[in-house]
C-alpha cells in the first residue's frame, strides 16, 4: 500500500463524505486490510535538538543532560546501531534567555533560505540555520539525518503536542500513537500544520522525518519539574520505539486523531498604535483543543465587552494564547479534527534496503 | 463552554499519577487555604466580585481605641498608578494604557491620580527591561549621580522619575505610588509592603483584604537590610506594590488582569475615603516577612543542576518544614529544606529571578499592629 493511496483515502476520511466517495475510489477498500506492513528504511540517525528557542527551557536542560549521559562512556555504545545526536539549536539565544537573538530560528530553514546568498551581516539565526542545515541535512538530500525531534515549550495549556508538517509521514504517526499508549494519562494531540502548498520552514524539517515536541503550559524562561518530566519521559519512549522499529517489531496499523490547522486568529488591535485592545476571554483561556462553537465567547476587551466567534464553522481551538506570538499576530489557532487510518508499518531488512535502494523517493 | 475554570490539564491530571507524599502543614491548615482561595481569586474572578461587591463603609464605634489615640496623617492627594516597571509584565501596562487613553474609573474626589507607563523602551521591545533593571534602580547613589547620557537607560529614567514623582525622601515626593507587576509565581494577589511602620498602608492593606472576601490578598512585607531593594514605588512617601500571578512573561490572561484591576478600585477607594474625613480605626494586618532567598543548586560553572521540586512547585504562601522536598536534580534526586524551621515560601519560580540567583524567597508569618489613622 503507497503512501500516496492511503493520503489519498484519508483525505475521503470525513465521515459525511466517506458513503458518497467510497464508491469512486481509486482503489478497493478491501485493500485497507493490509497484511503486509509498509516496509520504510532503518532509522539509523536520529537528533534531538533543543533550545531552538532561547527561553523554552525543558529541552535545553534536556539536551544538556543527554549530552551529559553521552560523555559517559558506555557498555552499550558498540551494540548501538541508532546514532543520537543531541544539538543545542540556539546557543546565543540560550545564554541570553531570549527566544532569538535577531530572527526566529525556527522560520529559517526553507530551501531559499538555507541556500540563498549572504548578505553583508546576515542575522545570526540565518547562519545558525545553515550551519545546523550542514550538521543535520542538508535538506532533502540523502545524507540528512532520518528523524529531527524537535523539543519546545508553549504558554498554551496543550499538554503534549506532536507539531508536524506532514499528515502522512507514518514514522511520526506510529512514535505519537506509541507515545500515547505509553504515557496514557497524558493529554496528548498531534497537530498538523501542512495543509497549504507551502515548504515547511521549522527545524525539523531537515531531517528525512521530523516532528516538534511541544509542551505546555509552562511560562518562558522557567523550568518545571513536571513539564520536564513529560518532556524526558517523551523523548525516552522516542528513542525506544526507534529501537523497537530498527530490530524489525512490526507496529500495527490503526487510528489516529490528528488536528489540522485551518487558520489563526489575532488579536483585536488598535488601528493607530497596533496594541492590543483585548485579551482571551477567561471562557477560552486554557480551553485548547476544545470546540469553539460560532458565538462562543472569544476575546475579552479592556472595557469589559465580550467579542464573540464569527465564524461559521466549529473548529478546535489550540495555541490559545501564546505569549511568544501577540508579535506574530497570532491570539489563538483553529484546526478541524480528522480521524487517519495508519498502516503498519516494519523496518527494511538489510537486503531489502540494499535490493530497494532509496525507498523513501519512491514513495514520495 | 461552561462555568468554571480549568486548572493545567497537565497539571491536574500529574496530581493524579504523582505518588502520594505526606502531607505537608498538618498543623497549619489554615494556610493551605490560602493558597486555595488564591487560586479561587483568579479563577472565579470575573463572576464572584466584579462590580458586585459594596464593602460596608467602616465606622467608628464611640470609646473605641485598641491602641492609643488615632493618627493624624496628611492627604493622600498626589497619587500615581505605574504600569511596565518590567516591561514583559502585562497586566500593568494594559491597564496603565488603558487609563492614559481613558481616566474615569480612577477618578476619586479627593485625589490626582495620574498613570504613568515607567520603562516604555521595555515595554515596547516586551522585555523585562532594556540595560539594567528599573526597579532595582532607586539607589540614593543612581539617583544622586550626575552626568549621564553614559548611563544606562534605566538608571537615567529613575532619574528622570524621580524628578517627577519625587524627589525620593522629601516633603515634594507624591504621596502613594501603586506599582503593578506580574509573576510567573503561583502568588495570587500579593501587596507588598516595605515598612512595618506605614500605617496609612497597613490600613489600605487592611480594607482592600476586607474588601475582597471570601477572596483573598496577602501581604509580602520587604524590610530585610539586605533583601530589601530600592524600587520604582519607594519614591513616593506610601510605596504599594501589587504582584498578581501566576501569569507568563509577555501575556495577558483575562482573569489576572480582573484581579489587579478590582484590587486597584478598592485602594483608590480607599484613599476617596480617608481624604474625605473617615477614622480608621486600629486595626491588626497579618504579613509574611521576607527572611530569606534560596538559590538553585548549581555547579562549578554557576548552571541549575536541579528544578524546584513537584511538591513545592506552585505551593506559594504553603508551609515548608525541615525536611521537605525543595529541589529535584534533573536525575530525579530530591533536595530536602534544611531551614531549622517551619518558613512560608514564595516567588517560587519566578522566571526573572534565575539570573538574580533566586528560586524562591522564604518568609515569617507576623500579625503587625497598625494605628488608628485620619486625614489631619
């Protein structure tokens, strides 16, 4: 089964739509009920990289730890067929506890930037990015690693959140529906962002799969200990399930819930100064990833009135307050949920992967 | 989409797989409840006293004197309200702004009150400030520096403040100044207090508590000779300081700004009332003193080596003893208080006060006396 026919099914996947397209379909449904695992390449480099931004501090003190557990040296490192590498994404932004020193680094690795001409004094981040590009990619190329996690912090209320540009990269898929299976009480949403035609900008995008991991509530520049817990314990399960998947388990397919953006919302703000002229309704705040129905109350102004969802259709609301993005124009976020069906998916074989080539093109 | 409010889903539902630890404060339940009517302030804000609750006018029972004769105190006429001190914290530069551009809600006979953004260049990058911080600043020594366009920008704004809403220490400095400020801190509403001694603030402290019941505001009192710094506020011959949290740097929560705005109204009313004439009569304000500021553990290179522990985390204004949790190291040790006593701490994981070498400040309770006080 390709990965092109099951996108293309899961798009059918609207339940109102599903009994007036299944009948022209491309293929029988039948074919659904795969017995045969989707093989994908061995995942032999992996990088976890933090503090992509300066002030999101669970996964810079992660990554400072698993650097630290990589210095020791140990009994396992010659029976390791995965490689880790862990980046420090950010360093000048972490020293001074800033989300980014001259420009977000996580909108900086699109193609045209990453290989477009330097400028006189170009922003520290433009050249961080191509460095990292260097270190973890190049982008689309063979040499890239095979999976970028990502690790950040919200001030959104959102649990653990996988943020991903594709909806159909099943490497990511099958570590979230793992991730949930082992940290049940956990709420825990995979977030899709990709529905437009446009190149994926963010850092995990270098790798041959990439996911963030984003974790909140927590305010920036601080360290919980709960937070930090979740965000290790996440990463654990990763790097677990990328062993599983490396000595061949066979992880089957299934459901996954995913929420794809449809648009964002901003702020109502005064036309001459642009400041802000409300805030989030206290119904909203904290609410993410429940439905915001038309009407709902969604914005509350400083001189008590409450502005309401003008919207038509109800939509999951996410990001709901950010603190990171009132610069970015961004109060709130809005995605449809979708139910995807994932296929199972095993490892390539030795063989396979030598008599195959670079599955990974073919099926894209 | 209903009626209350949620705590952090990641939060609540960790209580539940947290293992049970024995309970801390057995013999002081009371303050535990603090703590939960600060977090029902600031979740139930908007609905439980917004523009519903009238406070009974206090009156002066005939014969009444607890602690002497009363006070007589000059009027509070010069009052200002400041917002952006730091300028990431939100709340205070909202409502600030929002008296600039409109001033009706705080008008009070009696009174000039003027807001007053202190530190725009911070507010407008969203910093918490741009060379050094501004409410550190009102040192007698920056204040009396001369020369200047050499200096930092915020020591040259104390200046400039200074020369406005004082001159600190003298017969011409205004009369009060509220100075609004947010904190990542599980705090609740916080007034703080710089001497023991103000008794026109203690009874302003004192009414706004009364004033807001079943809800409730604590008193932080900073007289430490070491621990106590020279703020923006200490200008004025009355300094309050309001800390509302918790709230992240460089957001606005709806429920967070309600809280400062409705604490605000009462002390403006207030200070209508004693300018107008009314006794207060004596009164006992109970505070928390500053005592002490506990720093990460760190290593050799000055780096955290350990997060404030799950059971301290968020517990603000709760009793620490000897031999509780404090710290947990990133491996997961725990790091027990070894203080000799039973201390209340707070500012407990405030984000601006990692590189102050600071993960929370630990206080005593004290219940202070304060004066009769009238308008002379």
């Amino acid at each position: 089964m390709s990965q092109v026919r099951l996108s293309i099914f899961n798009s059918f996947l609207n339940p109102k739509l599903f009994t007036l397209f299944s009948a022209s379909l491309p293929f029988p449904l039948s074919q659904m009920d795969v017995d045969e695992p989707v093989c994908l390449p061995r995942l032999s480099r992996v990088a976890v990289c933090g503090g992509t931004h300066g002030n999101e501090l669970s996964g810079v003190y992660l990554v400072r730890e698993l650097l630290k557990l990589q210095r020791r040296p140990s009994e396992d490192d010659d029976e390791e067929p995965t490689s880790l590498l862990t980046v420090l994404s950010n360093p000048r932004a972490v020293q001074q506890g800033r989300r980014y020193t001259d420009t977000d680094l996580n909108r900086c690795f699109t193609l045209a930037t990453l290989n477009g001409p330097t400028s006189d004094s170009p922003p520290y981040e433009i050249l961080r990015a191509r460095e990292l590009n260097a270190m973890l990619g190049p982008k689309g190329g063979p040499g890239a690693v095979d999976l970028v996690c990502d690790l950040h912090n919200t001030t959104a209320n959102m649990g653990l959140c996988f943020i991903a540009y594709s909806d159909c990269d099943w490497i990511c898929l099958h570590i979230f529906k793992y991730l949930q299976r082992q940290m049940p009480d956990v709420p825990m949403r995979f977030v899709h962002l990709g529905s437009s035609e446009k190149e994926s900008y963010s850092l995990d995008s270098v790798g041959k799969h990439g996911f963030a991991m984003e974790i909140g509530p927590q305010p920036h520049g601080v360290v919980r200990s709960d937070i930090y817990g979740l965000m290790n314990a996440g990463v654990q399960h990763m790097l677990d399930w990328v062993r599983l998947f490396n000595s061949g388990a066979v992880f089957e397919g299934g459901f996954v819930d995913v929420f794809t953006l449809v648009k964002n919302i901003d702020y109502p703000r005064d036309e001459k100064t642009h400041n802000i002229t409300a805030a989030v309704h206290s119904h909203l705040q904290d609410r993410d990833f429940c439905l915001l129905r038309p009407h709902d109350p969604l914005f509350q102004t400083f001189s008590g009135e409450t502005l309401r969802y003008s919207g038509s259709e109800p939509l999951y609301a996410f990001f709901i307050n950010e603190g990171s993005y009132y610069e970015k124009g961004i109060a709130l976020s809005l995605a449809r949920k979708r139910r995807l069906v994932i296929p199972a998916i095993r490892a390539q074989t030795e063989e396979e992967e030598q008599a195959r080539g670079f599955t990974s093109e073919e099926e894209e | 989409m209903g009626q209350s409010e949620p705590r952090s889903q990641v939060s609540s539902l960790l209580s539940l797989t947290r293992q049970q630890q024995p309970r801390r404060g057995v013999l002081r339940k009371d303050a535990a409840a603090f703590k939960q009517r600060g977090w029902k302030l600031f979740h139930c804000r908007v609905s439980s006293f917004v523009g519903v609750h009238t406070p009974p006018r206090p009156s002066v029972l005939p014969g009444m004197s607890l602690h002497g004769s009363t006070a007589r105190l000059s009027e509070a006429r010069r009052v200002a309200i400041f917002g952006g001190t730091h300028g990431n914290e939100m709340s205070g530069v909202a409502l600030v702004n929002l008296w600039i551009k409109n001033g009706a809600d705080i008008q009070r006979r009696g009174a000039d009150i003027k807001p007053f953004i202190t530190n725009p260049r911070a507010v407008e990058k969203c910093v918490r400030y741009v060379d050094t911080d501004l409410n550190r600043a009102f040192t007698h020594e920056n204040l009396s520096a001369s020369g200047g366009d050499e200096f930092p920008y915020e020591v040259r704004r104390a200046q400039e403040i200074n020369r406005m809403f004082g001159p600190k220490g003298s017969p011409e400095a205004y009369d009060v100044i509220f100075d609004l400020h947010n904190t990542t801190s599980n705090m609740g509403c916080t007034l703080i207090l710089e001497s023991s001694k103000d008794h026109f603030n203690l009874q302003m402290m004192n009414y706004i508590k009364k004033a807001i019941s079943p809800a409730s505001c604590l008193v932080l009192l900073n007289e430490h000779p070491l621990l106590k710094y020279s703020t923006s506020r200490s200008v004025a011959k009355h300094p309050v300081g309001l800390e509302v949290g918790p709230q992240p740097q460089g957001v606005l929560r709806s429920n967070i700004f309600e809280a400062m705005r409705v604490i605000l109204k009462h002390a403006l009313d207030f200070i209508e009332l004693f300018n107008e004439g009314m006794e207060f009569p004596p009164c006992t304000v109970e505070v928390f003193r500053v005592s002490e500021r506990i720093d990460y553990p760190r290593d050799a290179n000055g780096n955290i080596i350990a997060m404030v522990h799950p059971n301290l985390q968020d517990c603000d204004w709760e009793p620490l003893n000897p031999g509780d949790p404090m710290f947990q190291t990133f491996d997961g040790k725990t790091i027990p208080y070894q203080g000799s006593c039973t201390v209340y701490p707070t500012f407990i994981n405030e984000a601006a006060y990692y590189e102050k070498q600071q993960a929370f400040v630990t206080t005593r309770r004290e219940t202070l006396a304060a004066s009769g006080i009238r308008k002379a």
